[in-house]
C-alpha cells in the first residue's frame, strides 16, 4: 500500500471516529471503520511521528466511546476474534472487553 492511501485511511478513520457517540451508521459502518484501523495498523511504518500522534487522539477517542462503538458492531467481536485469532494489540477489536470495565 503506498503512503498516500494509508494517508488516507488515516484521514477516513479520524473523521469517523470524531463522529463518536452520535451520527454513525449502525449497519455495518462500524464494521467498516475498524476495518480501517487494521488497514492503519498494518501500515503505521509508513507514518510521521505527527501522524502517529493524531492516530492515537483518534484512538482515545474511540476508547472513550467504546460502548457505543461495540453497540453499533454489526458482527459479533468474541466470533470475529476467535475466527480470524486477533491479536489483543488490536485492541478495537475487544472492545466488548473495554465496556465491562
């Protein structure tokens, strides 16, 4: 993937999460979201230390609306993490986890 497309994911991702708790669709963009941030994740080599930094605001905010995050999950996140054995520092994929606290 080339810098300017995880660039972009990075972009996407950010406006999306910003939307938090309101204005995200529950079918199935939630899914599409988390998606992303795989996509990011699997990429970061790829990022400034500036753009590491606005990654993480992202993902604070995302921590702080996990609830509704894991509300408006479309696929069930113990099935998807058992199937595809996600490693836990993909840590948006627990966030049922993260809303038992």
């Amino acid at each position: 993937m080339k810098r300017d497309e995880v660039l972009w994911m990075l972009e996407s991702y950010e406006q999306e999460v910003s939307w938090l708790p309101n204005n995200v669709n529950p079918h199935g963009e939630m899914d599409d979201i988390l998606d992303g941030r795989d996509v990011v994740e699997d990429h970061k080599a790829l990022l400034s230390e500036t753009e590491l930094a606005r990654l993480q605001r992202a993902d604070e905010h995302l921590r702080k609306y996990a609830k509704e995050v894991y509300s408006y999950l479309s696929r069930d996140p113990r099935k998807y993490r058992e199937k595809y054995n996600v490693p836990r520092s993909r840590w948006w994929w627990y966030v049922d986890e993260l809303t038992e606290t």
